[in-house]
C-alpha cells in the first residue's frame, strides 16, 4: 500500500507536473489560442509562486501556522490540481459535454489522491496538503470557465500522448532538488545560516514571567 501511495507522490512532482504544465503552453501556442496561454501562464505561475512564498517565509523567517502545522502550501498538491483537470478538459474539449466533464472529474479525483499521498509519505501535513489542492483547484477552476468561453477553441488529443509516457519515465528521472533552491533562496534573503524547520513547534515554550 505504501508503494501505491509514493507512487502516487511521485506522479505529483515537479518532473511530471511541471513538463505537463509546460505542455498544455506549448498545446495552447499551436493552436493559436493567444489568450488562453497568456491565462494559463499567468494562473499556473500565481500558484506555484504562491507555494513558493509560503515555503520561504517559514524556511527563512519561521512564518507558519502551529496549530496546524501549516509551513508552506504542497507544491505537490497545488500542480496536480492545476493540470491534470485542465489537461484532461483540454484532451476533451471537442467530446460531448458529458464526457469533457468526465475528464474533469477524473483529473480533480486523480490530484486528491496525490493530495493524500503527500500525507501519507509523510511529506506534508493534512493542513498543507489541502489548502495546496484547494489553491490548485482554483487555478484549474478559473482557467476552465474561462477557456469554456472561447467557441474556436480547436486542438486536438496529442497532449494525452505527450502526457502517457512522462508520468512513466518520471519515477526513473532524478528528481528535480526545488526545495534546496528555495531553502537556499530563503536563507539568503532572511540572512540566516539555518533555515527553520517543524522542530520549532516540538521546542518546549518559555513559561510566563
């Protein structure tokens, strides 16, 4: 069960959801479609900066929640819930309307399922798992009502090819070191020499004078 849950995890990193998100781009371009990339773009790079701001300010300054132990939004989470909805919305765009909301389903089911398996793995706390997903969720959401407005949209299902054979090679690639870039990037901006970490919460408190 726990191969099935890092299995899981792995599908969520930066190797897969990252050229998968640079795909849906690149589909976007070919097809013309100006706006819709520039929507994308701009969406896809709120959230993962989103992630990493959180990530740094608690890396580099110790700014969390304690009482949830919440230090920085799942960028696992948060790119799953962002392209695999719109991935398959894509891939389906021309199908029935039944079926593209299928795709939609399917996607959003398969990034709670890596939201959980961050936990899990232990990677991630329950509260940052979530709030990863649901900010993820929202990118998706936002970009899907608006590509739902464009009527000439026509692209075809080359992206499900593209996307098959990066989730089964993604497990054999060395995985991508982000975290230690935004560590050394928060310990650089904070000017501290060690970065903060869930020990903090675990330290036993002053008693009051």
């Amino acid at each position: 069960m726990m191969m099935w849950w890092h299995g899981l995890s792995i599908t969520g990193s930066l190797a897969v959801t990252g050229p998968i998100g640079i795909a849906i781009a690149v589909w976007l371009l070919a097809g013309k479609s100006w706006r819709l990339t520039a929507a994308w773009c701009a969406l896809f790079g709120v959230g993962m900066a989103l992630v990493v701001a959180t990530k740094m300010a608690f890396v580099g300054w110790g700014i969390g929640v304690e009482s949830v132990e919440f230090a920085g939004f799942s960028g696992h989470a948060m790119r799953a819930a962002a392209v695999f909805p719109v991935a398959f919305f894509l891939a389906f765009r021309s199908s029935s309307v039944a079926l593209r909301w299928f795709g939609v389903l399917a996607g959003t089911a398969l990034a709670v399922l890596i939201s959980i398996s961050r936990v899990y793995v232990q990677a991630h706390s329950v509260s940052e798992s979530v709030t990863g997903c649901l900010l993820g969720l929202l990118v998706a959401a936002v970009f899907i009502w608006y590509a739902s407005t464009e009527h000439h949209l026509a692209l075809s299902r080359l992206l499900v090819v593209f996307c098959i054979p990066v989730v089964l090679i993604a497990p054999r690639v060395e995985p991508v070191p982000a975290e230690m870039w935004i560590t050394q990037a928060a310990l650089y901006l904070s000017g501290h020499d060690k970065p903060y970490t869930r020990a903090i919460w675990r330290e036993p408190k002053s008693p009051l004078r």
